[in-house]
C-alpha cells in the first residue's frame, strides 16, 4: 500500500474543498474594508518579475546644458556630464501559514464537510498575509526597519511648501539610493492645504496636476472597472466626505437623495478612492511626519510605481509534515517582493500637516 506523504495529503484536501456550495460560512473576519495591496498592487496582472540580490534600474536626471547660438567661424569644443544615477532597493520577504492534522480528516467525513475543519484556516491565513501586505502598502520604514518594504508614503513624501518638495522618508539619507540634492528632479509633488475647498485644496490640486501630467485618458467607469487604469487617487474618509459635500453643493439638481455624490465624485474625471488604512492617518492615531502626513492625498501615477516580485517567489506554497507533530501537515505560503517608484515627479501628496 503506497504511502500518503505530505503533498499527497495537501492534493488531497485542496481537491476536496472544490465543493464548497454546502455547509458553507460566512467570512466576516476581515478588518479592512478595502485592500490596496492584494487588490490592486499585487494582482498578477500588476507585478513585474525580477532577479538577483535585490532591485536596481539605472535613471536619467539631468542632462548637460551644452547647446548655444553660435557666429561664423566661432570655436567649438565638447564636454560630457554625468546624467545617469542608480536606484537599488531590497528584496523584502512575507509568509503565511496553516496546518491541518491527519485525524481531523477522519473526523469530518464527506468531502463538503472537511471545509469546516480546513478551509477558514486557509482563507484566514491569506486574510491574515492581506493584512500585513497592507501595512506595507502604507508603511514607510526607517533604515533600522529592514524586514518592512518601501510603501508609497515613503515613496511619496509629504511636504507643507508648494512645489516639487518631497524629500527624503524619515531616517533615510538619500531614496533608495538616489541623492535628492545632487538629483533634485527625484522630488514629488507637495503643498499642505487646511480645508477641502475650491480655493484651498482643490485648487492646490488643480495646479499640481497640470505639474505632473496627472490627466486621466480615461473616464471614471473604466478606472472602477478594472485595476488596469494608469491614474489614481486615494484618501481617508474624512477627506472623502468632505469631497461628497463639495460635490453636493454645486449641483442644484440632486432630488431627495441625501447622498447623491457617495461613490461618484470624481477629480479629472478620476474616482476619489478610499483607503481605509489611511483613516490611521489622522494626526492622532498616526502622528504626523513627513512620510505619514495628516490627512493625505495621494495622486499616484502608477506607471511610475511599481511591484516587483522575485522570480519564482509570488506567493509560493510549500507543503511538509511538521518537524515536531507527526500527524500534522503545514503549508506555506511566501512572497519576496519590494515597490519602486522610478520618478517621484509624476506623483503628488497633499495633507492637511507635516511635521
């Protein structure tokens, strides 16, 4: 009689669960609404696959400023410059996990009944891998922080004067390799507003999106329906409302809805997107800083901004028989994986304050 190993037991039981349409739960486990990470950053169709020690690519900065109007016969002569400079970011690594043990199997006879004892386990599990992938989707480490990745309010740092301000993220002494003094064009854009207003923020945005090229092709239907769309905005809940109630205001035709711009109002005709991980960002439950602003929002231009995952590691099951319980069966699930923005310029960040 052959003998049922580790990956056989894992085939078994993931082949099982395929009929999931009785005795079925309820998922109310999940403490986020939306997930930026799972849904949107790391979606397969989103990531791009690299190799080696970590992530590098090569950006131009500058260019000399070698042309001139010239006479006749005047001398000529060339010089060469510096344009180039290198981006290097880490690999930074994720798991999850969830056992199972041989006898639950024969506990829960009958293949729709085994989803009980194993697949909230599962589900829990990639809840779990959301979770902290959305802490780094919003994080923004210190050098001391090397397990955390380099999240987009590191990428995008906050700053309260108008213009291409961002510096460096908190702790830091250059971005990801790249000197923002010797390279200033590596700066996003920043201005700090007090009020959504059409003269305060709105206004501040309108200006910062003409600086950064930030005009959607597209119209808000396509961005909602698909993660495929190069622009994106994102913000608390707060701000959002007061979006809505700037929205409500200059449209005499609402009828009796009380709500009528919830989920519609756009900017450029781009969707406002909530992200309830920055409701964190408060000023009081976060505090405030330079790469965790208060009240922000971010004006991603995702074709600057990146997820790369090492080749061979996105979200890579591994089965085994536990070391220390024979009868008990482990899976894993690992991902290596960092972002990147390649040019800062092409986003923005307002907040109501830096510090």
């Amino acid at each position: 009689m052959a003998v049922l190993k580790a990956d056989g037991i894992a085939d078994l039981v993931l082949g099982t669960l395929n009929d999931l349409k009785r005795l079925s739960f309820t998922q109310i486990a999940q403490e986020l609404q939306e997930y930026v990470g799972m849904n949107v950053l790391l979606k397969k169709d989103r990531i791009l696959l690299d190799g080696g020690v970590g992530i590098r690519r090569t950006l131009m900065t500058r260019y000399a400023n070698v042309a001139r109007m010239v006479g006749l016969w005047e001398a000529s002569g060339a010089s060469a410059t510096d344009h180039l400079a290198d981006l290097t970011v880490p690999w930074v690594h994720a798991q999850t996990q969830w056992p199972f043990e041989r006898r639950e199997l024969l506990m829960n006879s009958g293949k729709s009944l085994i989803q009980r004892v194993v697949e909230p386990r599962r589900i829990g599990a990639m809840l779990s891998l959301a979770d902290t992938l959305e802490n780094q989707v919003w994080g923004a480490p210190t050098v001391a922080q090397t397990k955390n990745a380099y999240g987009l309010p590191w990428w995008l740092t906050a700053s309260a004067t108008t213009g291409f301000n961002g510096g460096l993220p908190t702790d830091h002494t250059t971005v990801a390799g790249i000197n923002i003094t010797t390279h200033p064009n590596f700066k996003p854009y920043t201005a700090q507003y007090t009020a959504v207003t059409k003269a305060d923020l709105i206004s501040k945005m309108r200006n910062g999106a003409r600086e950064i090229k930030f005009m959607s092709p597209v119209s808000s239907k396509d961005v909602t329906s698909g993660f495929g769309s190069r622009y994106r905005i994102y913000l608390n809940n707060d701000t959002l409302n007061s979006f809505e109630t700037q929205a409500e205001q200059q449209n005499d035709q609402l009828g009796s809805d009380v709500a009528a711009k919830d989920g519609i109002t756009t900017f450029h005709k781009l969707p406002l997107i909530w992200v309830p991980k920055l409701n964190e960002f408060d000023g009081t439950t976060i505090t405030a800083s330079t790469t965790t602003p208060t009240n922000p929002v971010y004006m991603v231009d995702m074709a600057s901004f990146f997820t790369y995952v090492l080749k061979g590691d996105y979200l890579h099951e591994t089965v085994r028989m536990s070391p220390t319980q024979h009868n008990v069966t482990e899976t894993f699930t690992d991902l290596s994986f960092n972002f990147l923005c390649i040019d800062r310029r092409r986003n923005a960040v307002f907040a109501t304050a830096v510090a």
